[in-house]
C-alpha cells in the first residue's frame, strides 16, 4: 500500500481510537460507554490490519469485539434498569485519574522514544508482506529458541483452572 | 481487471488510484449485495407459496417478478418513525453495524474464478471473527428501543448466536484440519480434484450437516426464530424499527441466510470449482465449460433452498429446546467429528 495512503489510515484510526476512548470514559449511560469501547477495539483491530498481521486481527476481533464485549453488555443488560446513570463522580477521584493517566502517558512515551526501532523513519513499512498463520502456529507450539511451547501450556492450564472455578462459584447449592 | 488498474494508475498516481479502487469495489459490492437481497426476498416468497400451495406474488411483472423491487421502492419511501425515551444513537447505530458485520462476512465468499475480494491468510478465521460481531448490533437495537419486546428478543438472539457459533466454528475447523490451510483460495484450489464432502469420508459428510444446522440457526430464522417469534413478541430485537432502519435488518438477514449457504458451499461443496470426477478427463473438461460463477451461486441456491425448506416445514422449538440442542446435542458431536476427521487425516 502506498505510503501516504497508510499515514492516512494511520491517523484517522488513531483519532477514532482517542476519541472513542476519552468518550468511553465520559459517558454517562453504561451502554454507550460499552459501544464507545466497542469503536476502540475495532480500531485497535483496523491498527493490526494495517500492519498486515492479520491473525491478530482476527484474534482482536473474535476475542474482544465478539467475545468480551458481549459478555459486557449481557451483564449490564441483566443487572441495569433502564435509565441507570453513573453516579456523579467525586473530584479526589477525578484528580487521582488524571494523574494516573499522566502516569502512563510519561511511561509509555519513555518507552517509545528511548526504543530502537527497526524503521523509525516508516513504521507501517515492517508490515508489507503478511504473517503467516504457519509461522505463528509452529512458533507457539515450538520448544526452540523464539518458540512458546511452555507458556502456552501454563496459560493453557490457568484457563482450565478459571474456567472450573467459575463453574464453582456459578454452580448452584 | 488489470486494465482499470492501469488506467487509473496513470491517471491518479498511486495513492489515488488505490483509493479509487477501494471505493469502486465498496460501490460493486453493495450494488451485489443488493441485488442478491431482491432476489433472494423474491425466491422466499414464492418458494413459501410453493410449500404452503398458494402461487405467491404473481401481480408485479411476470410471474411477480418485480414484486420485491416495488417493495424496496416502498421501504425507501417510508418514514422514520421517532421513538419516545429511547436511546437514538444506539438505536441509529445498531443497524449499522448489524449490516456492517454482514457486508464484511460477504466481501470474503469466493464468488467466481478470479473474483474474490478479502483472502487473507487466515480466511476461515476471519469469517468467524467478522461475523460474531452482528450479536453486538443485534443487542444493542433491543437495548435502546426501549421496550420489553425488543428487549427479550435481543437476549434470545444473542444466547443463540454465542451457542450455536461454536457448533458452525467447530463444522468449518473440521474441514480445516482436512485441508491444512484456513486461506479460502487454496481451500477451493484444493477441491479440483474432488469436492470435500467427497473427500472426507463420513467426518465431512456430519459437518456439512451441523454446518448447515447451526448457520440456519445463527441466521435467525424458523424453526430457529425465537428472537422474533411474532406470535409472543411481534417481531423481537426490531420490533420499533420502521422504514429503511428497519431494511436494514431485513436485508441483513436474508443476506446473512446467503453468506452461510455460501461459506456452506465453499467448505463442503467446491466453491466455484466445477464437479471433477479423478480420471475421467473428457467428462472433467466439459464441466470446465461452465462457468465458475454460475457453479458458486448454482452450489449457494440449492443450499438456500435446503435453508427454505427447513423454515417451511418444521415447527419453532422453545428456547430451552434450543439450547439443549446445542450444548447437549450438536457441539458434542461437533467434537467428536473434530477427533475423527484427525485421525483419518493422521492415518
């Protein structure tokens, strides 16, 4: 894709993704907050689809958009009455989210500047041929160097272990 | 196709020519996905006339031709009804992303030799992806309509569809596991030879049918039609839709009914790769002078009309049948084909 074209995808879904953020936070209405998330997650995915990795595109999508989000608004569906409003927020709280934010703002933009990239001048230049799904499948499943078999079956049996305890506590007496 | 890109490319340089590309392709995949609904509204209807002996509409043109284009003339004509204490941009934007969801699914169906728009390395993976995210629309609509309806309706639909989406996510890996790649053209590149549900013996044959069994109930209709079962909510999640908000919905669903019978056809019976029977080669390239369209949308018809078929005859479950069906019934069997089609591909 030519370089101009992918600044400009580059910038629109960034300002999606901020603005959908700082509206996710703002909103009053629970549901809305839960859609202004929704925008922020599929333009996390449009990010991962212009770096062409498609897998974790999909994961974005499936996971998060198809997954987690709608366990969200299942449960404000279940346990908000219509018209539920957040309560007025007290102004300690608002300062000490600032603050945090700030926090992570300073971190983060240390991170980046003080990293070495491998195409600092173009980073969407890293992204012009596709990431195999083989590649991604036999580097999990690897015990080499750069492989993740280990990990991949702790995580694999932290899953088992939530999975059964959410049965326990969802189980009835 | 190569020509335009030439054209553009020295008239508009690079960047605009690729921009012009996307959206001409946008304008030619709408224009289809359109017209596919017409079409498939119109095949609904007469089909149904069929089964329940009546001749159907038969006023508009010949034969009712034209039935479903003066309809959508009428949608488009009428009004938007404002909706009194409901929540107006969610309710706007459901339909949004309900047909957004869909056109998605749709942009990646192989449609002919050549004419295949999204063909990521992770096709099947990106199908499965792009279409769970119609459940958030359709939840949305029955939140914001503000009413106990829509609200309901939107519940059901979204506990079918999160259930039977693993059952649909477990027939297709089937077929992956078959094939070894999740990339749609090389999984039709794969059928040349001989179709899968040919191919893959007994495990393939069971998928093809929980395929079809779980597409038919994440689209939403009957015997799966409890998100709007008219009789207890009047129309479920769009009950307070009115006009073309409410097009939307209809469109989606029809073409969602396509998108399954589609995917159903590329997985299972070839795609638009033409009937090749291994060695008879004379008979081989007769069926190579079909073209590849009609073989796709040929294969994609009979699956919809497998679709009709079960929504005409079998009555609606109750939702606790439904459930049972799934979690009990079709994910175990799902599992177990899963097993089964591995160890044919290891042996």
């Amino acid at each position: 894709m030519g370089t101009t074209a992918n600044l400009i995808a580059f910038y629109t879904l960034g300002t999606l993704i901020i603005v959908s953020s700082v509206l996710a936070v703002t909103s009053k209405r629970m549901l809305r907050a839960a859609t202004y998330l929704l925008l922020v997650l599929l333009g996390t995915a449009g990010l991962y689809l212009l770096l062409n990795y498609h897998f974790l595109m999909g994961v974005q999508l499936s996971v998060y958009a198809g997954g987690i989000l709608i366990l969200f608004i299942f449960a404000i569906l279940l346990t908000s009455a219509k018209g539920d409003k957040f309560e007025p927020r007290d102004k300690q709280k608002v300062i000490y989210g600032i603050v945090a934010a700030l926090a992570g703002v300073a971190v983060t933009l240390f991170v980046t500047l003080k990293y070495k990239f491998l195409f600092p001048d173009n980073p969407t230049i890293a992204g012009d041929q596709e990431i195999n799904m083989k590649v991604i499948g036999q580097a999990l499943v690897g015990t080499e160097k750069y492989q993740y078999l280990l990990p991949f079956e702790i995580l694999g049996i932290l899953l088992l272990a939530c999975a059964i305890g959410g049965i326990l506590i969802a189980r009835k007496r | 196709m190569m020509w335009i890109d030439n054209i553009l490319r020295t008239y508009l340089g690079d960047t605009w020519a690729l921009i012009a590309e996307f959206v001409l392709i946008a304008i030619a995949l709408l224009t289809v996905y359109a017209v596919l609904a017409l079409i498939l509204i119109y095949a609904e209807r007469k089909i149904c006339g069929f089964f329940q002996c009546r001749i159907g509409p038969n006023r508009v043109g010949k034969w009712g031709i034209l039935q479903s284009v003066a309809d959508m003339v009428k949608i488009l004509l009428k009004e938007l009804i404002h909706i009194n204490r409901a929540d107006h941009f969610l309710f706007r934007l459901a339909s949004f992303v309900i047909i957004a969801a869909s056109i998605c699914t749709f942009a990646a169906l192989p449609f002919a030799d050549g004419a295949h728009i999204i063909d990521f390395n992770i096709g099947i993976f990106y199908l499965l992806a792009v279409s769970s995210l119609g459940v958030v629309g359709i939840l949305m609509a029955g939140w914001s309509s503000n009413s106990k309806y829509t609200m309901i309706g939107a519940m059901r639909s979204g506990a079918q569809l999160i259930s039977y989406e693993i059952s649909a996510g477990l027939s297709l890996l089937t077929i992956v596991i078959l094939s070894g790649t999740m990339q749609i053209s090389e999984i039709v590149a794969q059928q040349s030879e001989m179709w899968f549900i040919f191919k893959g013996h007994i495990p393939a044959c069971l998928a093809f049918l929980t395929y079809l069994i779980a597409g038919h109930a994440e689209t939403n209709r009957g015997p799966f039609d409890l998100p709007e079962a008219e009789s207890e909510l009047t129309a479920g999640y769009h009950t307070e839709y009115s006009g073309i908000q409410f097009g939307f919905f209809y469109l989606a669903e029809y073409l969602n009914m396509f998108i399954i019978a589609g995917i159903a056809s590329t997985m299972f019976l070839g795609g638009w790769m033409p009937f090749h029977i291994p060695g008879w080669d004379s008979f081989n390239g007769i069926m190579d002078y079909i073209p590849s369209a009609v073989w796709f949308f040929g294969k994609t018809f009979f699956c919809v009309f497998l679709a009709l078929w079960v929504r005409w005859s079998f009555p609606r479950l109750r939702i606790d049948q439904l459930l049972n069906l799934e979690w009990k019934i079709l994910m175990p069997i799902c599992l177990i084909n899963l097993i089964l089609m591995t160890l044919i591909v290891v042996l």
